[in-house]
C-alpha cells in the first residue's frame, strides 16, 4: 500500500513537472497563432519598409503601386536621394513617402517610429524586410508596435539566403522588452562592454 502510494506521488509529481514544462509553451504557441490570424484580417493602413538592402526598397516600390492610397515609411537604408529616385521611378507621389534616417538598428526601426505612427491613428501596417530578417523583425515588431496597438501584416522579400540565427532573434526580443519598460533600447551596451574590454 504504501509502495502503491509512493507511486502514485511520483506520477503526479512527474505531471506536474511536465505541466509546468507545457505551460509556457502553450501560451507563447497560443499568442503567435492569435498574431497569425490577427495579420491576416487587418487591412493595414501604411506600408513600413526596413531599410537596409536595396532590393527592400526597389520590392517596396512595386508593392506601393499595388497599394496606391497607402503611405509608405522607410526607415533608414539607402540615401534619402536614391530612395526617393526608386519610389518616384514607380510613380508613387512624393507626399506618400516617408524617409526616416534615425534607425541605427533593426530595434530602433521600431521604436523611432511607432510613436509617430500611433499620433497619425495608424493601427496596422504592412511590415517589409527580408525574408531572412523577418523573423527577428517581427520579433521586435510584435513587441514595439504591439505595446502602441499597432499590428504588423509581414510581405518578405525573397532573396534565397539562410535565415538569420535564432539568438539574433531572442537578443533584439529583449531589448525591445527593454524599451517597452524603460524607454532605452540597450544599443549602448554592448558600445559599452567593448569600450570596458579595451
């Protein structure tokens, strides 16, 4: 009997430990399912463009077309000279482009804009990147724009190369976590911890 009751509190315990394993991932699986059909039934109201890469911008000019009452924010990428060329050569109206030069980061994409974005009533965007930065894009995008209750539809752009490492993803997660609770995006730590190691 008392064997038979040992047992049955191992069992339980081991369920609970298992349980406790399932939770979080439950949860978090539960969150990108939402954010997964939450992207498919907004219609965004601007077109967000991660500057960077030129094929970004020249994909974002023909999207823009498709899309013609939309604005378009580019953050950061090429010169401001050559961004406009691109979007101008597509016939998209100079009033309906936005360069903002502030981004230094894939995180301060973000956090550069959202406030601006929010203060025009603009709940949803169209988020376009690289298909191998999206991941992390949309990592930080979800937790910026999201503080700001701005959702993301995300349009790759196809350039065929491996995704980026998953810690990219995780380390740039925290720091917009970082800025949605004390306004600094942490770019100066690792500024820092060089400067420290010298």
């Amino acid at each position: 009997m008392r064997q038979r009751r040992y047992l049955f509190s191992r069992s339980r315990r081991s369920k609970v430990r298992l349980l406790s394993w399932l939770m979080p991932i439950l949860a978090v699986s539960l969150f990108c399912g939402y954010k997964q059909i939450q992207s498919y039934l907004i219609q965004p109201e601007a077109i967000l463009v991660l500057g960077g890469e030129e094929e970004r911008e020249l994909f974002a000019a023909d999207f823009a077309q498709q899309h013609p009452d939309l604005h378009i924010w580019v953050s950061s990428g090429s010169p401001s000279w050559y961004t406009e060329k691109v979007f101008a050569k597509a016939g998209i109206p100079r009033n309906h482009l936005h360069i903002d030069r502030r981004a230094t980061d894939t995180v301060t994409n973000f956090t550069t804009l959202v406030d601006e974005l929010k203060a025009q009533g603009i709940d949803g965007v169209y988020l376009i990147t690289a298909d191998d930065h999206m991941l992390r894009a949309r990592v930080i995008g979800e937790i910026v724009f999201g503080s700001r209750g701005i959702t993301l539809k995300p349009v790759p752009v196809s350039l065929g190369r491996d995704p980026e490492p998953i810690e990219k993803s995780l380390r740039d997660g925290a720091r917009a976590l970082l800025w949605v609770t004390t306004g600094h995006t942490g770019a100066t730590l690792g500024q820092t911890s060089n400067f420290l190691k010298k």
